[in-house]
C-alpha cells in the first residue's frame, strides 16, 4: 500500500537521533547492522529503536501498557500557517527518534497525506471521519485496514484523509455527545491505538465540528502561528474556542489548555520581531522557546509534479536549518507531552543529543 520510498539517515545523523555521545567509530562497533559484512550505511527508524532500546537495556520485545498515547493536535484559526508542515515534520521526527507513531489527517485538503505522497484522489481512503460514523452507528470498524503505512515496521503510520472529509459535520451534528466521539473511538478501540507511543493530528483550520471533536481527545493544544498580524488574531478565535469548549464540558472534566509555536519566523523583518515580542507577552507560559525559522527547504517537500518526491525535510533535507528547528521542538514536545519510547522515559539519552560527534 505505500507509496513512496525513504531508506533512512547516515550514520552520523543516526548517532544524534539515538542520543549517543560516544565517537562514531564507538557508535558503528557498537551498532553495526550487519550488511553483507559491510556497516550499515543507512539507518531506518526501526533501527533507530533498537539502538535506543538497547541503550536503554529494553528487551526489544517491550510493549506499551494498553492506554492511549500522548495525542498532539496542531491547530489554528487559519490556513496556511504551518499546522500541516510541523505535524508532519515532528511525526517524522518523533519516528526517526525511535516513537511508534500514527499520524491522523484530519483536514479535509488533505495536505498531510500529500506530503508523504499518497495520492488521494486516486486511492481509496477510508478517513478518519468515516471511522467515526461507523463506530457511531455500531457498525464494523476496522482501524488498521484504514492506515497506510509510511516507514517500516509501523514506526509510522497515517490514517489518511481525502475531499470526502468535509462532510463529517453533516453527521456529526446528529450525533449526541458529538463533542467526543473522537474520543470515543480511540477508547473503545484502544487495543490498537495503544500499539502507538504517540498520535499526531492535523487539522482544519475553519472551527466545525470535526476539529472541535478532535480537539476535545488531547490534553493540550499546539497552536501553530505566524509572528504577524492575521495569524496572532487567529490566535485569539482559537482561544475564545477553547474557552467555549470548556465552558460546555468543564463539567464533563473537560480541561483544554493550549501551547503555541511560532512557525516561519524571519528575524531580519521588523514586523516578525513586533509581533513576536507581543506573543512573548501575551503568552508568556505558553510559548514554546523553539521558534522553527522561515526556511525554504519547507516549501521543497511537496513536488507539484510528482507527489512521489514529496516528503518532510527531515528525509529530504536532514542537515538543514529546517530540520535543526525540527528536531529542537520535537525534543521539547517529547518533554511536554512525556512520549515514551515503549513505556520508557527517554529523555535521559536525549539529553546528550548534541554533544554527539
Ligand atoms: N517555516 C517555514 N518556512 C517556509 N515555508 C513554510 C514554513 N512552514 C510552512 N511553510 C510553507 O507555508 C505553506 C503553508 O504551510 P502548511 O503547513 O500547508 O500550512 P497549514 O497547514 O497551516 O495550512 C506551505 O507552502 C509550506 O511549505
Ligand atoms: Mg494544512
């Protein structure tokens, strides 16, 4: 069923995402992949974790608890800011770190599923919207039918959205409890959302009912924003949503908090740096201190030609700027969001990312 290919990172970027702080010559002794009695040149992300787990002393057949992940919800009040773009780079991230992860699109443009190159007006995808329509009508719901698989070893996963997408709110404004019936999919089928150490969801930005009833599923908010005028007032909608949303079910134990990270930043225009300072004071606690740069390698993942060749700049792009920011605001997220490597705090490795090499 996939699409599109990507071998992995060299041996020097492997040796980073592991964490590992030793030389690269330690590095490749100590984690040869044999090939054909050659080193392992590329490394995957199911290589990656189990490298990791073995610094880690896991028994490589260690499995989750059966509890619902860590869920990262990208949001905003307005298109074009980069909710696609960072969920789709941190997925990549946090799977070349050694995270089983499934990536939900849930934008009825379906831009997230473009970007790993799945074409989806050709394909037939069985969207998340549906998933939820069928649970709701106790019909069969056959989740791991509906994933594509994106790199080996389900280290990651999406469940891809098409056009068809948009008419979730028809239904969905039928539904009773509509607000969760999100959550209710992952809960009752947590057997197989469990196999996962993180979930990540994109969306829309209008405000309807579908990015409402993904929203209520996490705990907290990631607000994607642009350091400019359109953006930060977009910002306030989103937030006088949340308020709603928790004004209705606070009652429900429904507690929405948010977390913003500043995308497309360019130091060198004034009004960035206005509008950033504005963000620093309005949103003191809640900004992220990542801000990921305007970089253009970031327009370079999507070919309008051929959406084989598409991909986040992690895979296309690994020793940019781009992938630096990247990389940055995942470990932060992993942090924030305590995703765990198989049940496994891994922020001890990470912490010596960095002084590697
Ligand atoms: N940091 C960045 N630097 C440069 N271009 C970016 C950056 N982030 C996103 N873009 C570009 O901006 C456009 C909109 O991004 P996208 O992720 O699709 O936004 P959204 O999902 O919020 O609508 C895309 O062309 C993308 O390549
Ligand atoms: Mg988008």
């Amino acid at each position: 069923m996939s699409t599109r290919e990507f071998a992995g990172v060299k041996a020097r970027m492997a040796q980073e995402l592991c964490g590992f702080s030793g030389s690269p010559k330690a590095f490749r002794e100590r984690f040869t992949v044999a090939n054909q009695g050659q080193y392992h040149r590329i490394y995957t992300a199911e290589d990656i974790r189990r490298i990791r787990m073995s610094m880690l002393s896991l028994p490589l057949d260690t499995v989750r608890a059966k509890t619902l992940p860590p869920i990262l919800n990208f949001r905003m009040a307005k298109g074009g800011t980069g909710k696609t773009t960072i969920s789709g780079n941190i997925a990549s991230a946090l799977a070349m770190m050694g995270h089983k992860v499934l990536m939900i699109d849930g934008d009825p443009q379906a831009s997230l599923t473009s970007l790993f190159g799945i074409d989806w007006v050709s394909q037939n995808i069985v969207h998340i919207g549906e998933l939820m329509r069928r649970a709701e009508r106790k019909e069969t719901v056959d989740i791991k039918g509906a994933v594509w698989p994106i790199y080996g070893g389900g280290m990651l996963d999406i469940i891809p959205a098409d056009i068809t997408l948009a008419d979730a709110d028809s239904w969905l404004m039928g539904t009773t409890n509509r607000e969760f019936v999100f959550s209710r999919l992952l809960e009752r089928n947590v057997d197989v959302f469990a196999e996962y150490d993180v979930i990540v969801v994109d969306s829309a930005p209008s405000t309807s009912l579908l990015t409402n009833t993904l929203m209520t599923a996490c705990k907290r908010l990631l607000a994607v924003v642009v350091p400019e005028g359109p953006s930060t007032k977009a910002l306030e909608i989103l937030e006088s949503n949340i308020q709603e949303l928790n004004d209705a079910f606070g009652k429900q134990g429904l507690n929405l908090d948010f977390h913003v990270i500043v995308n497309r930043y360019n130091q060198t225009k004034k009004p960035h740096n206005d509008e950033l300072a504005k963000l620093v004071s309005k949103y003191p606690s809640q900004l992220n201190d990542t801000i990921v740069r305007d970089f253009i390698g970031f327009v370079r993942q999507t070919d309008s030609f051929d959406e084989k060749n598409n991909g986040p700049v992690l895979e296309k792009e690994p020793n940019s700027v781009g992938a630096r920011d990247v990389l940055d605001l995942t470990k932060s997220l992993i942090r924030m969001f305590d995703i765990k490597l198989a049940d496994v705090n891994s922020l001890a490795p990470l912490a010596s990312v960095g002084r590697a090499a």
